[in-house]
C-alpha cells in the first residue's frame, strides 16, 4: 500500500510555518508572481527595494538579541514605487505566521486610508495562497478562526490626537504588533508619542514600519532620518531607480522645476524638502548659520543685548543668551527657578561683566525678576510675548520678534552649535490667517512638537524685541549717535540694531 498523502491543507499550514520569521520568503511564496491571469503576470517578484524592507525586519526576528526588541523602520520615497504593496505584503505575513498577530493600520488623512490603503492591502489578501483564512473589510481583516475574529486581526484606524486610544492599547504580550504608519508625514506627533509608549510587551515581536513622501521638513517622520536615526532603519528611495514607474514623467518634473527643488526632492528623490510650507526658517539657512564664525569686526560695533527667557513648567530650562549684532550666544542655562532673586542677581552679574546696554526679559515668568532688578537699580525691560505688534504684517509681539529672527538669519546670523536651537529653529511653523498676517501656533503646541518648551529660540526672538542704542562708554560720544565708518559696511546696514531700521 501507499503511504497516504499529506492533506493539503495541513502542507500549507506547515509551508507558511516556515516563514514565521522569514518575510521575503514568504512574499515569494505566497503571492502568483508569473502567473498568466493574475493582477502579477507580468511580475517575477517583489521589488528590489520592498525586498530590502522584507529583509531588514526578517534579519532582526531572526537574532535572538533584537527579536523581541521594537523593529522600526522609516521609508521617504518619491511617487510611484509600491509603497501600498508591501504594506500588503507585510500586513499579509504577518497575519498568516504568527498566531493571534495584533495590527494597526493608519494614514495621513481618513480618504487615503479608505481609498487608497485599505483598498492595496485587501487585494494582497484576496491574491495569497492563504486568501481564504481571513476575511477583509473596509475597517478590518480578521480571522476565520472560530473564536479568534477579535484577537488575530489588522484594523484600519483613522487618527485623532484626541481620540489616540487605538494606539495606546497597542499590547499583545508574548506574540506579534504590527504598527503601520502610510503616508507618515502627515501623522500627528501625538500619535508617534502614544504609539511609542504602547510598545512596551516584553517576550513581543514589535514590528513599527513608516511610509510616505517626506512632504514636512518638521515632525516626527522626519526626526525618524535626523534626531532619532539611532532607533531606526531609514531608507530614501528615489523613484527614478525603481523599474516600473513613470521615468518621464520624473524627468519632466526635474527639468520644470530643477534637479534641487523641493519639488523634485519629495515627489522624485524620496529626500526631505529644504522648507515647508509653513516652515518659517529653512533648514540651509538654519544650518549656515550653525556655528558661523564672524569676525570681531563684524559684530563688536552693536549693541550687547541680554535675553532672558524664563521656565514655565518644571521641566522647562531657564534661558539666558545674548546678542550683538549678527551674533548671538546662550550664555547660561538652569533648570526651573521660582526664586526671582537670586535669579535677577545672576543676570545683574552677567549685565555688568559683559557691560551690556539692554535687558530684555520674557514678562510670561520674569515680572518677578525684573522687579527685584529694579530695587537694584537695574533698568530691565518686560518683554510681552502677546503685545502688540510695531509691525502691520504680525497678529502679536511673538510673530514681529520671531519674523525679526528670519530677517537676521538672511543677514548673516551666527548661532552657536546647539542641537536643541538648532532644531526648535527648523520646528517653527506659521498658522495662516484669514486677513494675511503673520501668526505662530500656540507655544505648547510648538511644545508637543519638539517635546520640550523653545526656550532658546524664544531668547534668540526676546533680544530683537525692541531698538537699542549702546550706552556712552567711559564719557565718549554714544555710538548711537556717531556715525558708521565708511570702511564698515555691516555697520552702515545696521545701523547698530537690524530692527532699528524698521522700528
């Protein structure tokens, strides 16, 4: 007699077994890539690049001392490379080869995660081998499973900031989360914030996989590539060099708009633009101005202004910088301190060392300060964030202080080499405004943004605040009054203070 054949089924289950932590392996397997009358005819496999993906979270499953460590892995690619159909092809095994797999899936918007997302991945389902073991929806695949529909499942999840309990209840301890962030750019910060601190199962295969054109030169997606890049496996995919897209529509853009546009950058390159559209400072003048050496000569003429910039909360840092001219420096940082005394008694010192000629002190936190510097005899000035504007293009003092910022950087500013000043700079955004003028969003949502307050750019902005002319030195005419010598072309431009010209 023949041995009895091995049913089929069970082959199958046994086959899709083998690639528990083999996801390139199983994308060759399960999908009919060659086979004449299906959507993959004319397709030998998955792309080299959706490969390497496939690859890089098979490799990290596969050694015991990152198994069961978060898997994160950012891709910013241009249009047109298949982005929809690894999401597919990921979602897919991971369903079919791990037991009771936990998956959330979102967008940027509510429309591209019905239209165009949900609609990509069901068809990798309804295409595999495996077709038949779950059972997709326009908001879930589940299980066939008796008893399993609620816990072996992928659920398609519109994002709220407000509603954020999709993604705070991401816990399958001892078997598999996917998290899958389409089109990443677009998601809300607070999203990447709870997501990352539902993360947490120990003995878990964490797999957190981001995809999208790179349209934000800000947010959580782009510090993936920049402040975070140590936590993750970031890839920047140009469209060009993927067989199958539309090179010449690619081609076109680059000769309408130029090789190094933003344009050509997000939709050809897959690489972050150099601003975005609400970003008020560009990352190239941001970063020139990073540690710019100026010459004494250059600066030594102006004015020294000291900014200070209070704590608010308790994890806030109090900011004490200075600015001369085109060059500005934090000079002392603390943490919070409500004792306005002894704080007014450090700046006093500071003031009388570098012979400074004003004090500008933020009046949200510093009211305090500034009258302890008065029964010093100290002439501070308040500075109100939410006063009124001298200029007709800004809604409050904040926006004229941090547009006077951007009037400096394209003068020359020098910053020091400060990471966090650095990136508060680039995180600054703008709030349109229906009459045209120039307004910044709430400060704790700039909070939430960069995860801390922006003390250091708001000291940067405090020293712009008002004109200043330097005190007479040592009973010599004030510099205020005399005029620039003819071989100090930066002085006759500023004429001591840049925003004095406009004041």
């Amino acid at each position: 007699m023949q041995a009895s054949q091995k049913n089929p089924e069970i082959e199958l289950i046994e086959d899709i077994a083998s690639f528990t932590i083999d996801p390139v392996g199983y994308a060759h397997y399960a999908f009919p890539w060659g086979e004449e009358g299906t959507p993959l005819e004319r397709h030998t496999g998955p792309r080299n690049w959706q490969l390497d993906v496939l690859g890089e979270i098979g490799k990290h499953l596969q050694n015991p001392d990152t198994r069961f460590q978060p898997c994160q892995i950012a891709v910013a690619s241009g249009h047109g490379i298949g982005k929809s159909a690894l999401i597919g092809m990921i979602i897919k095994w991971s369903l079919d080869t791990c037991d009771n797999t936990r998956i959330v899936c979102t967008s940027n918007t509510d429309t591209q995660l019905k239209t165009k997302t949900v609609p990509e991945v069901t068809k990798w389902v309804r295409t595999a081998i495996t077709e038949d073991w779950f059972t997709a929806t326009a908001t879930a695949i589940s299980s066939n499973e008796p008893n399993k529909q609620k816990s072996w499942r992928c659920d398609f999840v519109p994002w709220s900031k407000d509603n954020s309990e999709a993604f705070a209840g991401l816990h399958n301890e001892g078997k598999r989360i996917v998290v899958i962030f389409d089109e990443a750019s677009g998601i809300d910060d607070k999203i990447w914030e709870v997501t990352e601190g539902a993360l947490t199962d120990a003995n878990t295969e964490i797999i957190w996989v981001a995809f999208g054109n790179p349209t934000r030169n800000v947010g959580r997606f782009r510090e993936c590539f920049r402040r975070f890049s140590k936590y993750w496996i970031t890839r920047n995919i140009d469209s060009r060099d993927v067989p199958g897209t539309n090179t010449e529509f690619f081609d076109r853009l680059v000769e309408q708009y130029g090789e190094d546009s933003d344009v050509v950058k997000i939709r050809v390159k897959g690489q972050f633009p150099s601003q975005s559209a609400r970003q008020l400072y560009s990352e190239s003048d941001v970063s020139a101005a990073f540690g710019r050496h100026l010459r004494e000569e250059q600066y030594k003429f102006a004015p020294k202004i000291i900014c200070v910039d209070p704590a608010w909360e308790g994890d806030d840092a109090f900011i004490i910088g200075m600015r001369q001219g085109l060059h500005f420096q934090i000079l002392r940082e603390y943490p919070k301190n409500d004792n306005d005394i002894e704080m007014a008694n450090i700046i006093a010192r500071i003031e009388d060392e570098e012979d400074a000629d004003a004090v500008f002190i933020d009046g949200g936190y510093g009211t305090g300060i500034v009258s302890a510097g008065r029964t010093m005899g100290r002439n501070w000035q308040l500075v109100w964030f939410n006063g009124k504007s001298s200029r007709e293009d800004c809604v409050n003092k904040r926006a004229e202080m941090y547009m006077n910022v951007l009037d400096l950087l394209k003068d020359g500013l020098a910053i020091p080499k400060d990471q966090e000043l650095y990136d508060e700079m680039i995180s600054v955004e703008t709030d349109p405004t229906l009459d045209g003028k120039f307004k910044l969003p709430p400060k704790d949502q700039v909070k939430e943004l960069i995860g801390r307050s922006p003390n250091k750019i708001d000291a940067l902005a405090i020293s712009t605040a008002f004109p200043v002319a330097p005190k007479p030195k040592h009973g010599l005419q004030s510099r205020a009054n005399s005029a620039p010598t003819p071989d100090n072309p930066i002085a006759r431009r500023m004429n001591n203070n840049p925003m004095s010209r406009r004041m």
